[in-house]
C-alpha cells in the first residue's frame, strides 16, 4: 500500500494500492444521510466496481422482497437449517424493529450502493461473506450450554419490546447491521468478535483489494474501515477463514460413546437384575419421550408432531445422526403446510409472540427446536437414572 489520503468530513478514504485507487466510504447503516453520500460519492468518481458489505444471501433479501413466499420449509428442515432460519428472522425482526421506532429503512446505503452501481454501469462486488458461514463459525466453535444460552437469546430478542435508546441508535451508525444485531450477543460472548468482526475485517479488505478494475468504491459500515485498512497491508488466508469447522474428533467419540454406554449398563444390568433392566428402559422411554413431547407441545404442535417426537425420541437419543425434532418438524410441516399467505405474513408475524406462535412457517421452527431441546434434556435425566438402577444392582 503506497499512499492514503482521508476526506474526513465525509468518511472517505483514499488508498493507492498496487495501481488501484481504493475509495472506502464508512456509512452510517442507520442514516437517511449516509445512503444520499454513496449515490453522490459513485456518481462523482465513475468507478469501474463497487464493492458493497453484503453477501449473496443478505442481496438476495434486498432485491427480492418476496423472497419468504418462495422458501420451502419441508427443505429447511430436511437440511438441518432450522436454527439457522430462526437466526434469519431474528435479525430480519430486529431490523424492522429499529425502521418502526426511527422511520428509517436500514441498510438503504447498500441498497443505494447496488441502484447507483447499475446506473453507472460498473460491476458489483458482493465483498461480504456469506452470513451463514459466519453463524456456524461462531456455532461450532460454542459449547453445549453456550449454544443453548445463545439459541435462548436469540429468542428472546425477537420478542422484546424493549426500545432502542438514542445511544443505541448512535451506536449503530458506525457498526454494520450483522454486528448491530448481534451487538448484545457480543456482550455475552466476547469470543465472538474474532469471528463476527475480524475475520469478516480480513475478508471484506481481500475482496475489496482483489475487486476487478482500477478504480474501485467500497460502501461498509464505518466501523469495519480501521480494521480494513490494516488489513490490506497483509495476506489473507480466506481458506481458513471462510471454512466451517467440522466438530473436534474428541466431541463425536464422546457423542458416540454416550449411547454405547447407555445400552452397555441396560445390558450389564438385564445380566445382574432383569426387573432392574427393565426399568431401565421404561426409564429411558418415558424421560426422553415425554420431555421431547414437551417441548413439541410448548410449540403448540399438532397432535402427530407430538407422537412423533414422544415415539423417535428415545431412539434418536442413542443415534448422534439423528435428532427427534428433525422427524416431528416434517411431520408438522406436511399436516399443516404452511400457506402463501404464512410466508407473505411471516416478516410481521415474528414481531409479536402470539403471531410466532400462529405463523405455521415459525411453528414449524419451534417445533424443530423445542423437540431436540427436549430431547437433550430427556438423554441427561434418563441416562443419570439408567446409571442409578446400574449401581442398584450391582
């Protein structure tokens, strides 16, 4: 990098990298202002790219606002993608939320970006990576109790009436909206700023310098611009940071090993005392199945959603693979399809705890997520009493 210069009334910044003119505007995700500067900025500088803070799935959501009608939740849930969605619709309520309070369309500076791009003919650049990514670094990098206070959180954002102050609101006028979002979440897990700010720092400076053209505009939040810039004095390794760690081999050993044990001690235990196995599974049957029924009927779910999930779970909890909310889902998805009509409504929906419940596309989430929550606590209190009568009859 070779020289910099820094219109800082305006937030612009000017670096001649390798031949390049990089002009990195820092914009204010919640400013009317903010989307005015990048039309005028890309309009004036004629650059032959802009780069914009979004991924494609994030794009997507901007240029397509019919885009809940065509999801297909049977697939979601099939995929392993529920806990994912829910996260969608949790920033998409927080979102609406702060348009609701301050009358503002956040993120209407990328979008402005996007509009100004196209009228001037120069390429996109969709610099940001992909959101999904992003979530499951920071979800398999969590222990179990974490992933649990998280996916509680998460929850409990969607349906908070709590007000943004105007502190708040400052606040979010130098961080991007992902972060924004996630900002009280950072503040329970401060582990996950390396993966939600510094890693996305290194990949946004990568695409922004590797961008095609001599000239390129790159709109970000003002937040990320400092971690930009030295960013592109450095290599990155975009392999590692835009690859989804697999689980340690250690964890699956010990969540295979859990349900050898389980029936090993229901084995060991039919040999010393056969009144005692039984019990056993009696024990494992009714704890897992019924906690899993719970949760399914927390969910408000259909009468076969809840068999389902009283039925799978006591055989899913002894199979890694598997998991009982994943069958009572399907099931609750098939009987009650959700309509055209659940997913145009679904964005005001999730803004209120009765709609959520009554949206047949967030049901089906809730019964997704309730079933496993249920399940796991089941495989706890049902393998400590396997273990119980074990020792009894010994």
């Amino acid at each position: 990098m070779e020289n910099e210069t820094i219109e800082a009334v305006k937030n612009v910044h000017r670096i001649d990298y390798e031949g390049k003119e990089l002009i990195l505007l820092g914009t204010a995700h919640v400013s009317k202002q903010s989307a005015q500067q990048v039309r005028e900025l890309i309009e004036a500088e004629k650059p032959d790219t802009v780069c914009v803070e979004l991924d494609k799935g994030r794009y997507d959501s901007i240029v397509n606002k019919n885009k809940w009608e065509k999801m297909d939740i049977i697939k979601i849930v099939k995929s392993k993608q529920a806990t994912f969605l829910l996260v969608n619709l949790a920033l998409s309520s927080y979102q609406k939320r702060i348009a609701e309070q301050f009358d503002i369309d956040a993120g209407a500076e990328m979008i402005e970006g996007i509009n100004a791009a196209k009228d001037i003919d120069a390429k996109l650049v969709l610099a940001d990576r992909d959101i999904k990514t992003t979530f499951l670094r920071i979800w398999r990098g969590m222990k179990f109790w974490g992933k649990m206070k998280l996916l509680v959180m998460i929850i409990a954002s969607i349906f908070s009436k709590e007000e943004i102050t105007e502190e708040e609101l400052e606040k979010m006028k130098s961080e991007d909206m992902l972060t924004a979002t996630l900002s009280e979440l950072s503040d329970s897990f401060p582990e996950l700023k390396e993966t939600l700010v510094d890693e996305r720092d290194q990949y946004l400076a990568n695409k922004i310098k590797t961008a095609p053209g001599k000239k390129i505009v790159a709109v970000l939040g003002a937040a990320h611009i400092p971690g930009i810039k030295q960013e592109l004095k450095k290599e990155q390794d975009m392999k590692k940071i835009n690859t989804i760690p697999q689980g340690s081999n250690a964890w699956k050993i010990v969540l295979w090993a859990i349900p050898v044990i389980i029936i090993a001690l229901i084995v060991a235990t039919f040999f010393l005392n056969p009144p005692s196995g039984w019990a056993q599974i009696i024990s494992w049957i009714l704890w897992n199945g019924s906690l899993a029924a719970l949760g399914t009927f927390a969910a408000l779910a259909h009468p076969l959603s809840i068999l389902t999930a009283f039925a799978i779970a006591p055989v899913s909890s002894l199979n890694p693979l598997l998991a009982a909310g994943w069958f009572s889902g399907l099931v609750e998805a098939l009987i009650r399809k959700p309509s055209v009509k659940d997913f145009q409504s679904l964005s005001d929906d999730v803004m209120s705890f009765k709609g959520f419940w009554k949206n047949k596309v967030t049901k089906v989430l809730l019964v997704v997520i309730f079933a496993n929550v249920g399940s796991t606590v089941g495989t706890l209190i049902g393998g400590a009493e396997v273990l119980r009568l074990f020792f009894q009859s010994l």
